[in-house]
C-alpha cells in the first residue's frame, strides 16, 4: 500500500477510553488492548499507545492502549489494570491532534 493510502495514527494519550475509541475511530484505526488477553476498561485515561501519534499505517490497523482506569467505586482496594507488555513512552510536550509536530 502507498503512503497516500496510509492513515496517521492519531493522538491517544490522555484521552478518556471512549472518545479514544471514537477518534481512533474517525482516524480509520482500531484501539485494542495492549495486552490481548485483557479487555480494556470502558472508563479510564489513555497513558500509552503503540504505535506513537503520527505513525502512518494501513486502515484498520490496531493502535494497542494501556488505560489507566483509576480506583474502583464503591471501596476496596481499587483493582488492578495496567498489565500486559509495556509501551513507549512518548516524549513530552503538546502535539497536534494527529500528533505528527510539537503545538505553539
């Protein structure tokens, strides 16, 4: 497939899983799990994602997230999540929406 065909894989981290999933969506990619044995929680933080923004990948690739679901309501311990194989970390700053170049 040519790079015109491609699709840029979009900004993740820090979004709520599910406008994660809705601009993964938009962008023609498919969020998945980082690890595939454990589904990803329906409410949470993005705070990784594989490939990086900016990437250029076939439609429909998947963009594996590790989401940060926060402590448990309603007491307890908090439960776990996180898991599965570790992710780059990206380097910081602000980036675009499509997170290809730094903001300002």
């Amino acid at each position: 497939m040519s790079d015109q065909e491609k699709v840029l894989v979009p900004a993740l981290i820090g979004l709520e899983v599910g406008d994660a999933h809705e601009l993964a969506f938009a962008a023609r990619v498919v969020a998945v799990a980082a690890d595939p044995a454990t589904p990803l929680p329906t409410a949470g933080v993005v705070t990784a994602q594989d490939p990086s923004a900016g990437t250029r990948v076939d439609p429909a690739a998947t963009v594996a997230i590790a989401v940060d679901a926060g402590p448990a309501d309603g007491g307890g311990d908090g439960g776990g999540g996180g898991g599965g194989r570790p992710l780059p970390t990206p380097p910081p700053g602000p980036r675009d929406p499509a997170g290809t170049k730094p903001v300002g």
